[in-house]
C-alpha cells in the first residue's frame, strides 16, 4: 500500500489517479498509524513551504517522517520540505537533505515561476515551482533555469524530484512504476540517470 500524505499539498488527487492508473492500492492520509505502515510514502506538493509545515505539525508528522524507513518519495514541494530550510516563509523544514531551498532567480526570458517542460539528464519532465533547492552531497540530477538546480535527490530510503511525474508522460510514468515496483534503495531509475 502507497500512502500519499494530503498535508503537504493539493495535488493528491493527480498523484492518487496517476498511480491508480498503475495498479497502485494508494490511501491518501494524514494519520502516522497508517503512514508508518505503508510499503511506500508519497509527500505530493503544491502551495508552500510554511503551509505545508505547518500541516505537517498539526498532524504530528513533522517529527515522525524523518524516521521512516520505507521508500518515500517527494514530490516538487514534497521534495523542498525534505530539506533543512525554505526561504520561502523562513521556514523550518523536515531536514532530511541538508541544504536550502531558495527562490528561482528572474533572468530575461526566464520568468519564475518556472512552468513548463524542461529536462532532467536526458529525459523530459514538467516543473511547476518557484523556489528550488542549488546542487549538494544528494543531488543525482540537476536542471538549468538560469542557474543549475537539483532536480532529483537521493539519501537512503528518501528521495525527491522537483518536477511532477504525475504530468510528466512516459519519463514520469516510468518514475512512479518504479516506485510502485521497485523496494531497493537506490531505484533503476536513478541509477539509469545517474549516467547521463
């Protein structure tokens, strides 16, 4: 069972149908009983960073989803609250990748948000964001917007992509049939871009 955590964003629904359409037994949940349970974890993400912490707290799941020990995977805001901090709100957040999250820098024809399609290695993927977190000891995938930035990470069981697999055609659906698949730490598909 998936458990996709609705405190950190109101893209749930897209995740909930993407993996559905994967065959996927996915309970969308705030409650640690469950979550702690799950084979996998989703933080799914769109708003920000203070909000979705602040959820996170009211449901007691900021402290308790560091430990987690199954594969969890974040998703654009869901991967930004893995780190230490957000400036987005000068927000405290989960710290399980150290580092910050800040935001995108405006640069001619480069307006932030950033929207869109861009690439990760040698795929094609969908962002949606504003803020992202610069490269660092986790990044297994960076992408240009101006400046590099990690586009996917990877520490143990978490990992994290900044772009939306759920909207992302084959490039996402392969992410998440991964995912869904594939309980080793360190999933194909990473490896795979981790050559490119």
């Amino acid at each position: 069972m998936i458990a996709v955590v609705e405190a950190t964003g109101s893209n749930f629904s897209s995740v909930r149908f993407a993996l559905r359409r994967l065959k996927a037994d996915v309970t969308v949940t705030n409650d640690w009983s469950v979550i702690s349970e799950a084979d996998h974890v989703i933080l799914p993400g769109v708003g920000s960073a203070a909000a979705a912490m602040e959820k996170l707290h009211d449901a007691g799941l900021a402290q308790r989803i560091p430990s987690l020990t199954q594969p969890v995977l974040g998703i654009c805001l869901g991967m930004q609250v893995m780190f230490a901090h957000s400036e987005e709100g000068d927000t405290r957040c989960l710290g399980i990748f150290a580092g910050n999250v800040t935001r995108l820098t405006t640069a001619p024809g480069l307006p932030v948000p950033h929207m869109g399609w861009n690439t990760v290695g040698s795929e094609w993927a969908y962002f949606v964001h504003a803020y992202a977190a610069a490269p660092g000891p986790g990044t297994v995938a960076t992408t240009e917007y101006g400046n590099a930035f990690s586009s996917i990470v990877c520490r143990d069981n978490f990992t994290g992509v900044q772009f939306h697999p759920e909207r992302s055609a084959e490039f996402g659906s392969r992410i998440l049939q991964s995912f869904v698949t594939d309980s080793i730490r360190n999933p194909t598909w990473i490896s795979s871009l981790q050559s490119t």
